[in-house]
C-alpha cells in the first residue's frame, strides 16, 4: 500500500489502519478481559464478498457496538471462529469496512471526530437533531455515499437509528437494500448497555456476558418485496419486531427460575 493512498472518501488508508490498530487495541480487553463476548455464526463472514455487503443490527451504544464488530469481522477473516482471541488479527485490518453514524454524533467531540476517519459515514438524520424532533427531507449525498461505500466494501447499519429497544426500523434502510441490492447480514446483540455507558466510551459494569449473534443473509426479493415487507423482514431480523415484547417476560421469568434453582442446589452443598 503507498503511503499516501486514498480510499474512496479521501482518508488516507495508512492513517486509517493505525488508527483502527490503536483503537483495537485500547478496547479489546472490554470484550476479552473485564466482560466476555460471545460470538456465534462468525464463520459467516469468511464467505462473503468482499464488497456490497450491508450489515444490519440493533444498537444499544453509540461506538462499543461497531467496536465489537470491527473485532469480530477482523477476527473472522483472519481464521478465528466465534472468538476473539490474540490480537494480532488487527494488524491487517480490513480497510474497506464502514459504518452509518449520525453526523452530531460524530462531530460531538474530539474522540468522535478521530473516530470518525476510521470508516464513519456520517448522515443528517431526518427525524431527530440536537435532541428535538424534525421533519426534513433526506439529504441525496447521505445516500450516495452509502452507495460508494457499498461498492467500495462493507457497510454497517443500525436502522432503528437510536440505542433505545423495539423502536421502529427507518424505512430507510429498506430504500438502501432494495435500490442497492446488498447482501444483507443481520445481526443481534445484547450485554452491551449493561457493559458501558449510553456513548460505548466508558465501561459501567465489569462480568457482564455480552453477546453478539451472526444469522445468515435475509432473503430478499428485491424487485418484488415492498419497502414495508423488507422494514418487516429487517425487524424480525434483528429481533426488535413489536411481537417480541411479548416473549422477553416470558424468558426473564425462566432466567429467575433458573438462577433460583443454582441457588438452592448451592444451599444444599453447603
């Protein structure tokens, strides 16, 4: 690689790959040391092309959720299945990988902005800015440098765009898949807003499993599923469809009748 040369946005990629070498390396004990990340379906990754393939998830920090993926998918294609074990996969880290953000967001600090070179692309949102809510029209070059990222490589999205659950997914994202014909990649997590703060900066909590969940591609009928059809296929995807509220009391409850049952086999054997 030339010193000097460009990605398609104009970051210079030796930057670019120092910067995501340091930035791995400063955050990989958050999931490998003070917590745990647990992976499945990792060896998906390895199979897909090297371009035009968009990643959808829920989101429940601002950085430490693309931080696990950067990990992961690095990980991945250097031969480690569902782990994230010795570092040294970060050396060549994959430089064509890219992630949505909200332009406030990213331009909220100092951190955010270094970040940000690392494969930011940063959108006015349409519906929220500076925490008051807005109606505005969607800016063209927003999605135009999604496309150019597409084609370029991987892309990914959070398309409930907020960290708050079971919020409705942006019909955005469905104009995206439909109109650039990705291979769309869902993904689920969870321990993360139990791990750290709202930002992902600051780790809250210590022993929290987190865990981080690759399904195979969505299938899609691009030309014939309407942006409502994909909206719903991306919300069962991801597991943020309104009928899943009605299965997490159910699966709390069996996780207390667990734990309640490790404790009496505990009182018994003292």
């Amino acid at each position: 690689m030339g010193l000097f040369k460009r990605g398609p946005f104009g970051h210079i990629l030796f930057v670019k790959k120092w910067l995501i070498r340091i930035f791995a390396a400063l955050t990989h004990r958050r999931y490998r040391g003070f917590n745990e990340l647990q992976i499945e379906g990792s060896e998906i990754i390895k199979s897909l092309p090297n371009s035009n393939v968009l990643f959808i998830s829920n989101h429940q920090t601002y950085f430490a959720d693309v931080v696990a993926m950067v990990h992961v998918f690095n990980a991945s294609l250097s031969g480690r299945v569902d782990n994230i074990k010795n570092i040294g996969y970060i050396w060549n880290p994959k430089l064509n990988l890219y992630y949505v953000a909200a332009k406030e967001t990213m331009q909220s600090g100092i951190l955010p902005r270094i970040m940000s070179y690392a494969g930011a692309i940063t959108v006015d949102r349409t519906w929220r800015c500076e925490g008051k809510d807005v109606q505005r029209n969607v800016n063209p070059n927003d999605t135009e440098n999604i496309r150019i990222a597409l084609e370029d490589g991987w892309v990914i999205t959070f398309p409930q765009g907020t960290t708050k659950s079971f919020k409705p997914v942006r019909k955005g994202t469905a104009h995206i898949i439909k109109t650039y014909k990705p291979i769309v990649i869902p993904i689920v997590i969870d321990g993360f807003r139990r791990s750290f703060d709202k930002k992902g900066l600051r780790l809250k909590k210590k022993g929290i499993l987190q865990s981080f969940i690759i399904k195979e591609p969505l299938q899609i009928d691009y030309e014939n599923d309407t942006i409502e059809e994909i909206v719903e296929k991306v919300e069962f995807a991801i597991e943020q469809h309104p009928s899943f509220l009605k299965v997490i009391p159910v699966q709390i409850q069996e996780e207390v009748e667990q734990l309640n049952e490790q404790r009496r086999y505990s009182y018994k054997a003292d």
